[in-house]
C-alpha cells in the first residue's frame, strides 16, 4: 500500500435484534497485503461498512501502518456479512467476538 499520515478510529453503532435485545459485540479486522493499493482499500471499506470517504481512508492508513485494523463493530451477522464483502477482493478478514 502507498504511505500516508493520519489515523483515528471509528466505532460503528451497534444494531437491536428483532427482539429488542442488544446482540454481542463483533470485530472485522482487515489485513495488510502487497496487492491492494489505498484506493481499492478505501471503495471497499466504504461499500462493506457505509462509512464515510475520510472513515475508510483512516482505517486504510492503520491497515497499512500496523498491518491490521479493526474496521467494523457490530452484531456477528452484520461482521460475517461485511468480512465477506471485503475479503472479495483480496483482503484478509478475521470475524471474532469481544473477549
């Protein structure tokens, strides 16, 4: 990925069940990789996360600087179903729930 400077961490809202009841709290994590430039890095986040431009560029700079970046936090479905729409071009995922 290309070097760039500036990083914050942003925390998706969590979802209610069906049932009203708040679902467990879930990470996607991304993975750095030599094949996928900033940009491919940035549209993807964006279409999996709906995060804003600034949002994804951030989490793409932590990627690249530290070799992986927590991107998504919400229920498992919604993780599972973001890691999936990631790890389609590339990327490397990891669903785990908070310890």
């Amino acid at each position: 990925m290309l070097r760039m400077s500036g990083t914050t961490i942003q925390e998706r809202p969590l979802l209610q069940n069906n049932d009203s009841q708040k679902e467990d709290r879930w990470y996607v994590t991304a993975f750095n990789n030599d094949v996928n430039t900033y940009l491919e890095v940035i549209v993807i986040l964006m279409l999996a996360t709906d995060c804003t431009e600034q949002e994804a560029y951030d989490a793409t700079w932590e990627i690249d600087h530290y070799g992986k970046a927590v991107v998504f936090v919400n229920g498992e479905q919604q993780c599972r179903h973001v890691a999936k729409i990631i790890s389609s071009i590339g990327i490397r995922v990891e669903v785990s729930p908070e310890p």
